[in-house]
C-alpha cells in the first residue's frame, strides 16, 4: 500500500499498517491491532496496540470534511496546526500537554501519545467525577501557554513568524459561524430544543442590544492576534485523570483573544454544575458535587488571575508593557472578552449546531429547559455586564441569580 505519494482516509487495517510501515516505534515483531475510537466533530483517532508489548500510541487523521456535518470542508493539513501547536504547547507547559511522535504532510495525519488511562473530561464530570486539582492545573496550562505567546513576553518579530504560521482560515470560519453568528437568529442549522425555543426568540434573538455586543465580540475574535490560543477549550478537549490532565485538540489554535480559552473553560463548567444540579437524585451527593462545581468555578477565575500577575511580572520583555497600570488594564481586558466568551459559549451550545451532552442528556424535559433558561440567562449577563466578571465569586453570584429566579426560589 503506498502512504508516499496521495492522501486516502485510512480505515482501521490501514491504519495498523501505516503505523507498521511508516512509524519507526514499534518492535520488530509487534502484532499490532487498530480500533477507531474518535467520538469528536471532525477527525478520526487510531488506536494502535501492540498485543505482544502492551505499547499503543494514538494516530490522527483528517479527513475533507467534518464528521458532525458534510457542509463543513475543512482543509486536510489542518492537522498540521494541531501538531505543530502541541510542540509549541509542549514547550511551556510540558506536564499538561500530550508528546507528538510525527506529522505526516502527505497522508495529513499526526502519531501522539496514547492516553488511554486517562477520561474525556466531560464523561467523568457526567459522571459526577470530582478533580480538585483541575483549577490549579488548567490555569497553569493557560497561562504559561497563553501569556508565553503575547508581545508582552515574546519577541515581537518571533510573534509575528507564529501569527503567520498560524493562519487557520477553515477553522475560525467555523468559530465565526458556530460561535458568533448562527446562534443569534433562527438560523436552520441550529438545534433548539423545541420547549426553549419562543424562550430564546424573547431573549436573545429579539434583544438588538445583546445582538449589537456579539457583533462587536465577533470583530474581536477576527481581529485581536493577542495570543496563540488553544482555540476549543472546553472539557471534550481535556483528558484528566485523579492526578493530572493533558489537553488535547488544538485544532482550532490561531492567535486570537485570550479570553477565548478562559471563557470556554468556564462556560463548560457551567454546564458540568447545571447538569448536576437538574440531574443527580441522592442529596448528598448531589450537595457535594455542587459545592465542588462551585469552588472550581471560583478557583479557575481566582487563580488565572494571580498566576498571570506573577507571570507578567516574572516574563514581561516589553518595555511599555512595564508602565504603572499597564498590566492592570491588559488583564482588566481578557477578563471582560473571558465573561463574555462564556457567554456566548453558553448560547451556542444550546441554541447552535455543536451541542454539549451536560444539557442535551438531561432526560427530563421541564429539567432540561430549566437548566436552558438559567444558562442562557447566566449568558447574557456575562456578555452585556462583561466589564463586571473580575472575580470567580461575581460568577457564581450570577449564576446562583439566575437559578433561584427560574426555580422561583
Ligand atoms: C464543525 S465542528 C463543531 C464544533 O466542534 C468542535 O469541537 C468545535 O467546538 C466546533 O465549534
Ligand atoms: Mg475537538
């Protein structure tokens, strides 16, 4: 079979025998067995095992169009990005990021570490999994990855090499549609759970103010070359286990706003608290989980913060970067884009294409819309009030708020 010379989407026997071939990783003598596990929107993910060893690593392929939908053609090298930002994420945050082994330009796919002792972030929270390191260990991710690739740290001639290697037009046009566009009209592509809809035509398709603030937003995301950003930051792109996590998918990294990643991390673990609180029976459990949400939510906020303080201080190369206030405004500013990025990841996930399964597997229609209203609510205060969310406890407020006016509490 030739891997050389034309790209093909590999099935699994063909996958087992790219990586015996092309791949110097495995013995001699392995006996290697191929499963595709990819749950995700747009890829397919090999597992290659050898039987003989136990060895495994993961194997990535792109394939011409998204798996969640045709409509979507995206570039096949996209996954060039992917690797070449895992190297670079690798490099200052090696404890949070899984090792690449090779990237393939002909047949566009990559071959990383296999993390099979590890769970998809968003099962084990499904779950009702708790992780009390998470907070400490996701915002170190972010900051060393994030504020490394500013022009606050890094040399700027540098940047501008990455800004330019970076260009991912495929897949922002994705984030533009999903994201900051389909979501806030009655756009066919959306999936709106039928009980919320003439909730959604109220309050957010019919609200020109908020409409105005997303339209400003979007111009943000298309505009701000802040930071390399991971660019999908939500708990189905993190791997985690009792002690540690790596963070995976970076498809859609390009430099953009920092807020994006903050804001997606919170969002999704607004979902993960709403989901707990709409689908667990036994009160104990269900009061642990929520006091531990909770504390997450405030920990990852809090933390962020102080760590990208010391950080900024610690790497800061830019010498007007240094002036009384600077840092001050600069963080004040991926605070209110962070708000208002949770916003909007809220919104789209339960009104656009992409949905999350913390809403969609709540069994119970009355406790789905409740759960719905409150975070489309949550929402808009983020995104219209943004300049007030400096703190993991102003979050909390809004959405405590929120829950008791819904539940009439
Ligand atoms: C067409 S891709 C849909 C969504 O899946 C990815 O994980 C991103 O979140 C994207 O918006
Ligand atoms: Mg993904």
């Amino acid at each position: 079979m030739d891997f050389k010379s034309k790209y093909f989407t590999m099935n699994e026997a063909q996958a087992a025998l790219y990586v015996e071939t092309e791949l110097d990783y495995f013995n001699d003598d392995a006996k290697l067995v191929c499963e595709e596990i990819g749950d995700g929107n747009l890829n397919y993910i090999f597992r290659v095992v050898d039987e003989k060893s136990g060895d495994s690593l993961i194997l990535k392929q792109a394939g011409p169009v998204a798996r969640i939908s045709d409509e979507f053609k995206v570039s096949p090298n996209r996954n060039k990005i992917e690797s070449d930002i895992l190297r670079l994420q690798y490099k200052y945050a090696p404890d949070y990021v899984p090792v690449v082994y090779n990237y393939d330009p002909i047949m566009n796919c990559f071959a990383m570490e296999d993390l099979s002792d590890y769970t998809i972030m968003r099962d084990a929270l499904l779950d009702h999994r708790t992780f009390p390191l998470f907070a400490d260990q996701i915002t170190t991710f972010m900051v060393n990855t994030l504020l490394s690739t500013t022009d606050v740290v890094m040399d700027h001639k540098e940047k501008k090499e990455l800004v330019k290697s970076f260009i991912n037009p495929d897949l922002c046009e994705i984030s533009e549609d999903l994201v900051y566009t389909e979501p806030f009209y009655d756009c066919p592509r959306n999936e709106v759970f039928e009980p919320t809809r003439a909730f959604i035509e109220e309050h957010i398709w019919n609200d020109d103010s908020l409409k105005l603030e997303v339209a400003k937003l979007k111009f943000e995301f298309m505009t701000n070359a802040e930071a390399l950003i991971h660019g999908d930051l939500h708990t189905g792109s993190i791997f985690i286990k009792e002690d540690t996590l790596k963070v995976i998918d970076p498809e859609f990294a390009f430099y953009g706003p920092i807020g994006y990643d903050l804001g997606n991390v919170i969002a999704n673990l607004i979902f993960a608290y709403v989901n707990g609180q709409f689908t667990i029976e036994d009160e104990t459990e269900k009061s642990n989980y929520i006091s531990y949400m909770k504390e997450t939510i405030r920990e990852v906020v809090d933390l962020f913060i102080n760590k990208f303080d010391k950080v900024f201080d610690q790497e800061a190369t830019e010498q007007v970067a240094k002036y009384d206030g600077f840092k001050a405004y600069y963080i004040n500013k991926i605070l209110q884009d962070s708000a208002a990025v949770a916003g909007l990841e809220l919104c789209r996930r339960i009104i656009g294409l992409a949905q999350v399964k913390d809403i969609t597997s709540i069994a119970d229609a009355s406790k789905r819309t409740k759960a719905e209203r409150i975070c489309l609510l949550a929402a808009k205060a983020f995104i219209l009030k943004r300049e007030q969310y400096k703190s993991g406890d102003v979050y909390l407020a809004t959405l405590e708020q929120y829950q008791k006016e819904i539940l009439g509490e």
